[in-house]
C-alpha cells in the first residue's frame, strides 16, 4: 500500500464503509508525504555544478601543468567523497550517496586521465581493475543500491575493454563481480538488484565466449548457472529476478533458431560437442534441481524445456519444428503452472509467449505455401481466436478461485 493509493481510493473506502473516516487519516499518518523530488533538488543541483567545472577543466586540461591537472583530479575526487559523507551524517542521505556515486565515478575519470598523462591505459588494466574493486568496497560499506548499480555496470565496462582493446579476458573481474556482487545480493536479497547482477554476468559470459571463438551454445552453462544459483536463494522474488535474464536468453535463442535456424551455417555455429556439451548442462541441472528441491519449487523445473538442445537437428523443417517443439513445451507450462498457481501476471506472460510462438508457427509453415493476402487474413483471425480463447480460460480460472460472497 502507498499514500497515493490510500489518497485515491480511500475516500471511497470511506463510503463504502469498509474503513472510518479517522482509520483513513490514521493510514496516511502511516505514509509521510514522499519528499524524494525535494531531495533530489540538491543531488541535480550538484550534478550540474559539478558538470559545469568539470567542463570548464576540460576545455583548459592540455594547457595546465601537471601537478595542477593532479591536484584537481585529487581535490574533486577527496571533495566528493568528504561531502557525501558529510550529509549522511546530517541525515540527507540522498544527496549523500549521490555525492558519493559521483566520487566513484571521478575515480575512475581520474584513473583514466592519469593514465593517459603516464601513457598507461593501453597497456595495463590493472588501473581500471581498480575502479572496480572500489565500486565493490563502497557497495559494502554504505549498503546501497546505487552504487552496487554501478559496480554492476563499471565491472562489465572494464570486462569490455579488456577483451575489445586488450585481447584478453580478465577472469579476475568474472570471479570479483560474481563473489562480491553475487555474496552482497545473497545476503541483502533484491528483485531490482538480481535483475540487474544476472544481466552483467550474462554479458561477461557472452565476452568469454567470444574471446575463447567457441560454440556460442557453451554460453549456456555460465548462464544457467546463474539461474541455478537464484534457486538456492531462500527469497523467492530475488531469486525468480537473478532468472529472468538467463530464462530470456534462451527464449530469444530459440525463438531466432526457428526463425532463422534453417540454414546449416548457422546451425554448424551453434553445436558444441555432443556429450561434453550435454554433461556440463547436466551437472548444472543436477546443482539446480538441488536447489528447487531443498526450496520447495521443483514446479519451476519446466524453465529448462528451453534448453532442450533441438539445434543438434538438420537445418530446414527438422530443426523448425524441434525449436518450435520446445517453445510450445515452454509457454504451455507456463501457463500451466501459472493457472494451477492463480498467478493472473504469470497467466498474462504465458499467454504473450504462446501467442508469439503460435504466430512463429505460422509464418514459419505457412508462408511459402499460401497466397499472401490469405495468410495475413487467416493469421489474424488464428491469433485473435486464440488470444480470446486464453483470456476466456484465465478468467474461468480465476473466477472458480474466488470465494463466493456471503
């Protein structure tokens, strides 16, 4: 519940009697008028006073000497840090960690324009490595969402030069972003921060895959490794967060598989190795089923349907209708579960998935047989019925499970 809520509705609560006139006002007692945009004036305020100097130094930086050039890297840097600081402890802790965020981010301005006045950053990560490992020890000490945001985003920016600029991965970063990160998430567990954890690792996995030029299926073990670990996590919205990225991965992969597979140049891309392949995706599947079971949610074990591993098929209609196959097993089990679980936001996601499937179906099976204008006539009114049968089937369901009114 929220003020805004209780503001737009609760009048009419009152009316319906559901609550008292005082009840109401109690309730928003409750919710302190939301002075965000109040504190945030003076985070704005700050940024763009700080964007100005900053501005102004650039335009002047190759004329000024060098221990100029250092000592203003070190009082903006020190400047930042003492004045976040100093407005937590007064109890403004947005402005506070919004200063802090910019310290984090002038230190690693600072290790990159320091290293270009030493001519450094071309050959040596270790600076970068470094900005990094102080977005981690930061996220630590003040326990903020912000700057574990932007350790997230910093580690996969240094990951991405290294292998773009360098040529060479930094396994240091993968194990520092999955320990540090990963451990902080385990202990203070968030659906925004699972999401968003999942997604750089997903994007570390998918730099090693490329640097090591091997079949980009390999790219499903890291990934589905990350999903096995959300199983473990006792905080079911965190964890279900930590899978989504790797849960959209592989339904976008096979979704473009049936609609772009058909050709053995790419099929040939994809197909690891049979059987080492299919033992690491088991031993992950083992450490997953594991975790579902020790947490009571062996029910979800139908995510890995997408993983089936159907490009092992031919090109052409073997390997269209195994991808389809397994999309279809997919988006039914969702809607499956989703109905068994009166879950209306799981029912509304099973159907989206369906109806996409169904229209991949379609095109992929229809259009080199029927007249164009047919196929767009009978497509829509295949999706429209179906769209109306699911939405009917949902609200069957949905009203059996409300209890009648006395």
């Amino acid at each position: 519940m929220s003020r805004k809520l209780l503001e737009t509705d609760g009048r009419e609560w009152v009316q319906k009697e559901i609550i008292t006139e005082t009840q109401r006002e109690q309730l928003l007692a409750l919710y302190p008028t939301d002075a965000t945009a109040i504190g945030l004036l003076p985070l704005l305020g700050s940024l763009l006073v700080g964007l100005s100097a900053l501005s102004v130094v650039a335009a002047n930086w190759q004329g000024l000497p060098e221990v100029v050039r250092l000592a203003l890297l070190l009082g903006s840097l020190c400047g930042a840090y003492a004045g976040g600081e100093y407005f937590r402890r007064r109890g403004n802790l947005n402005l506070g960690m919004g200063l802090i965020a910019l310290g984090l981010i002038l230190f690693g301005a600072s290790i990159v324009l320091t290293s270009q006045l030493y001519q450094l950053i071309g050959y040596d990560l270790t600076g970068l490595l470094a900005w990094a490992v102080a977005g981690m020890a930061l996220t630590w000490l003040y326990r903020s969402r912000l700057l574990f945001l932007m350790t997230a985003v910093i580690s996969g920016i240094v990951q991405g030069y290294n292998t773009g600029q360098l040529g060479a991965f930094s396994y240091l970063t993968a194990i520092g972003t999955a320990l540090g990160l990963g451990y902080y998430w385990w202990r203070r567990p968030d659906a925004l921060l699972g999401g968003v954890l999942a997604t750089g690792l997903l994007w570390q996995a998918a730099l090693l895959i490329n640097h090591l030029h091997v079949k980009i299926t390999w790219f499903f073990i890291p990934a589905m490794l990350v999903y096995a670990f959300g199983d473990w996590q006792p905080d079911r919205p965190a964890g279900r967060a930590l899978q989504g990225p790797p849960l959209v991965t592989a339904f976008l992969f096979t979704l473009g598989l049936a609609l772009f597979g058909e050709s053995d140049l790419y099929a040939g891309q994809l197909r690891a190795p049979l059987l080492p392949y299919l033992a690491a995706l088991v031993a992950v599947l083992i450490v997953s089923v594991a975790g579902k079971r020790q947490r009571g949610r062996l029910g979800s074990l139908t995510d890995w349907l997408l993983l089936l591993p159907g490009f092992y098929f031919t090109g052409g209609l073997p390997l269209a209708i195994a991808t389809l196959v397994v999309l279809y097993a997919y988006s039914g089990a969702v809607l499956l579960r989703a109905h068994q679980e009166q879950n209306p936001d799981r029912v509304t996601l099973g159907t989206v998935l369906f109806i996409i499937t169904t229209a991949v179906a379609y095109f992929k099976l229809t259009w080199g047989f029927l007249d164009k204008s047919l196929f767009f006539l009978l497509g829509g009114l295949l999706l429209l019925g179906l769209s109306w049968w699911l939405r009917r089937r949902a609200a069957h369901t949905f009203s059996s499970s409300t209890p009648p009114k006395p």
